[in-house]
C-alpha cells in the first residue's frame, strides 16, 4: 500500500472517530433502517422550529446546538444523495440531542415564565428576522442561557432587566416592519437632495414617522392603535417620493411648490381615468343587457304571433321586457353622461399641466432686468421693464423692440388664444391725461403684436392711467414702478367665453 493510500485511510478513521466521539454521549432515537431520509429531515426541521417556540434553544442551548449541528449534516448528506444510512443515523443522533434538550429544559421555563412570554413576543414581531436587531437578539439570548439552570435564583431586578431587553426587541421589530418602506424612501431622498429640493415635503415625511414611532411605541401589541399613524407615514412617504422624482424629470430645478401642485394634478387625472374606464365598463355592460333584451323581446314576439293559446301571457312577458328594456336604456344613457362628463375632466386637467408647464418655462425666458413674469391663474402675466417712451409720447422706441420680440416668441409657445395690453401711469399730470396717453402706449404694443403673428387672435387694449399703481407715487422709485406696460397672455384652450 502507498504512503498516500496509509494516509488517506489514517484520515478516514480519525474522523469516524471523531464523529463517533461527538455522538457517544446522546442516546440516539430509534428510527427504522427502512424509514424515508427526506420524510425523517422534515420532520426533525419542524420539531427543531416547535421547540424554539417552546424556548429549549435558550433553556438547553448546547444540545440544543448539537441537534442543529446534526440536522444541517443530514440535509446536506440528503442534498448530495448520499447514502441512506448515513442520512438517517445523523437524523437519530440530532433527534437524541433534542430529547436529551427537553429532559435538560424540564421545568425551567415555568421559573420565569414573564421573561419567556417576552422572549417569544420579540419572535413573534420579527426580531430574528431583521439583520438589525439580530445581534441584540443573540446577546440577551446568551445572557438568559447562561442563567438557565438557576431561573430560580435570579433576583425579580435581573429578570425585570432581561424582560425589557425583550420588550424592546419587539418593539424595534415591529417598528422595522411597519416602517421599513417610509424610512428608506425618506433616506434615499435625502441622499438626493431633499433637504434643499423639496425641503417642506421631507419635513412632513420625517415628522409623520416620527409620529409613527412614537404611537407604535405605545401600541405595541394594539395594530389598530397604531394603523392610522403608519397609513399616514406611508402616504408621505410616497408623496415625497413623487414629488423627488418630478423635480428630477424636470432638470432638477423645479420649485418645491409647482412639483407638488404636478403631483396632485397628475394624481387627479389617474383617478379620473380609473373612474373613466368604470364608466366605459358600465356603458358596455349596459350596450350588452340591451342588446340581449332586444333579442328575447324578438323572441317573445315570435312566440306570441305562433303561440295563439299563450298569448295574454306572452303579451304580459313582453311588457316586462320592455319596461327591463327602458330601464336599461336609461342606465345607458347615464353611464354614457357620466363617461363623457369623466372624459371633460380629464381632458380639462391633461390640459392645465400641460399649460402649468408651458407657463414655467416660458417665466424663465426673461432676465431680472428685462421683465418679471407670473402665473395669474390659467394666464401669464409678463409686466415690461425695457419699453421707456419717451415723455408724452405713445410710439414705441426702438430699444423695446427685443423684449417684444422675446414677449412674442412666448406668446407663440403658448398658442396664444388671447392677448391683453394693460397700459399704467404714475400719478404725475391730470387723470384725463393719464388716461390718454396709458391706451395710446398699450394701444401701441397691441398694434405691434397684430403686425408680427397675432392678426387672427383676439388682442385687448386697456389703458389704466394711475388707476391701479403696484408702489406709492411719493418717490422717484415707485413712479418708475408704476410707468409700466403688463402684458397677460392666455393660452389655448384657457380663453373663457
């Protein structure tokens, strides 16, 4: 025989022995030669999970460990389908190690029982199952394991003490599991950027998860008394996450407050679709019960033209398919009113954030010096900073003319429906004055609007004179502010009539 071969089988031997020495302690259970391996592992897995529930991991901790020792060896064994004997001999040596567990277990848990209960609450909520709390989980387990065989002993402090830790576990288990989603949406947003993009909506989220927390705490054990508080982190959380992502979809620079207004709106249209497409539903359930009246109605008066004996009931029949008819009709008709009206509003809000976002960026064609622009409900308001007539003078002066141009080119991005020209004075000269020259000068920018692209569009001209100032008259800066042209411009589909 080679050295190789002596030393492979020194090995061998070593190791039967030592696996012998492992097992020679427990008195293995008695299972047949001829029982099923895979039936046996089952088994086994399943009374290892009962008799955690039953605390003898804590209260019998090494053989405890020893059962699962020899369980993971079968089930690997069964996994490489290795031979049967061998699967079922480490299933009798882990199923030993459990009884020898329980004898050891005995009575021990009943000298604690309060520490017990709070042991498998902490289960129950999850405290093994998050990577978190497992640690914890582990170190009061091995304290409570250490102190098994003396329950008796322990003082009402220390075991007061070791009951807490357990309370806490479930309450940070359950927690966890409540929360988990909010709270990472809430950090993930913060890693965008939150804190400085949608600072409002973070806060709002932050402070109901705080709130949720703390209502848990209370509640631990009461779902219903902490349910509204967890719906409510929930929502805001999802909330900031819409409105995170369109501040991202929209270059990153959106205000807080117009993607939080796109959010509800683009929430309002979903809404509107899903009661759109119920009302088509209706519509065709009711198209198909009328067709299918029409069908028996036809039916039933063929049968009354070939039925001369049944025909007072026929004709009675008849009657009650069509009053069902008429009925039917009717329900029709309103699930079809109810569809068109649902197909308005959709098209109506489809259209404001279209017009919402056309507005916004038409705002930001303008530099400080040029013009200031705001929304004025579904409008566009862009009040002049460049057109300076001259002193008594309506006719525009040539340095207006860019802004104009840039006015005009917004104008056309919006498809205009509607223009009005606003005309304002200070209060310097009479009121008659004022008045005629502010409708000369806006009379003035409307006529260069129907001169360049606006001649089949509805363009007003309103001159105000020192009838609506926007800063007090008493200075030289706030005449400036007043001596001013405003310019609204309506978008399509936005012109009421």
């Amino acid at each position: 025989m080679s050295k190789y071969n002596v030393l492979q089988s020194l090995v061998i031997s070593l190791t039967v022995v030592l696996i012998s020495a492992c097992s020679s302690n427990v008195k293995k259970a008695d299972i047949p030669n001829t029982a099923n391996p895979q039936e046996e592992v089952g088994k086994l897995d399943a009374d290892i999970n009962a008799a955690i529930l039953k605390n003898i991991d804590v209260l019998a901790k090494s053989e405890f460990e020893n059962t699962v020792k020899w369980f993971d060896e079968a089930k690997s064994d069964l996994d490489n389908k290795k031979n049967q004997d061998e699967i079922l001999d480490n299933v009798r040596t882990g199923r030993g190690y459990l009884e020898q567990a329980y004898a050891i277990a005995g009575n021990r848990e009943t000298k604690a029982a309060t520490l017990f209960q709070a042991r498998q609450a902490a289960l129950t909520a999850g405290a093994g199952m998050h990577p978190q709390l497992r640690s914890e989980l582990k170190d009061v387990d091995g304290d409570v394991s250490g102190r098994a065989d003396k329950l008796d002993s322990l003082s009402a402090e220390a075991t007061i003490k070791l009951q807490n830790r357990y309370i806490e576990l479930e309450k940070n288990a359950v927690v966890l599991t409540q929360l988990a989603t909010p709270q990472a949406i809430v950090n993930g947003a913060r890693k965008d950027g939150a804190t400085r993009r949608a600072p409002m909506t973070l806060k709002k989220a932050e402070v109901s998860l705080k709130n949720a927390e703390g209502v848990i705490s209370t509640n631990v054990r009461n779902p219903t008394g902490f349910e509204s508080a967890v719906t409510q982190a929930k929502a805001d959380a999802v909330m900031l996450s819409e409105v995170m992502t369109t501040i991202m979809q929209n270059g990153k620079s959106l205000p807080e407050g117009t993607a939080v207004n796109l959010v509800m709106q683009n929430r309002q249209i979903k809404k509107l679709k899903t009661t759109l497409t119920a009302s088509e539903r209706a519509a065709a359930e009711s198209a198909a019960a009328e067709a299918l009246l029409l069908e028996k109605n036809k039916q039933l008066s063929t049968d009354l033209t070939t039925k001369d004996g049944d025909l007072a009931a026929t004709k009675k029949d008849l009657s009650a398919v069509n009053d069902n008819l008429n009925t039917t009709k009717k329900d029709l008709s309103a699930a079809n009113t109810d569809l068109s009206s649902a197909t308005k509003e959709l098209r109506s809000a489809q259209a404001s954030v279209e017009v919402q976002r056309a507005i916004e960026t038409a705002r930001q064609q303008f530099s400080a010096d040029e013009a200031e622009a705001y929304q004025q409900g579904n409008s566009l308001l862009i009040r002049l900073k460049k057109v300076n007539f001259a002193s008594g003078q309506a006719q525009l002066p040539g340095s207006s003319l860019p802004v104009l141009a840039k006015v005009s080119e917004v104008a056309k991005q919006l498809k205009a429906a509607g223009i009005k020209v606003e005309g304002h004075t200070d209060s310097t000269g009479t009121a008659a004055k004022n008045k005629t020259i502010s409708e000369e000068r806006a009379q003035a920018v409307a006529t260069y609007f129907k001169s360049n692209g606006f001649q089949n569009i509805d363009i007003e001209a309103s001159g105000y004179g020192f009838e609506k100032p926007i800063a007090t008259n008493k200075s030289k800066e706030g005449r400036a502010l007043n001596r001013r042209v405003d310019i609204i411009i309506t978008p399509e589909g936005m012109v009421t009539k």
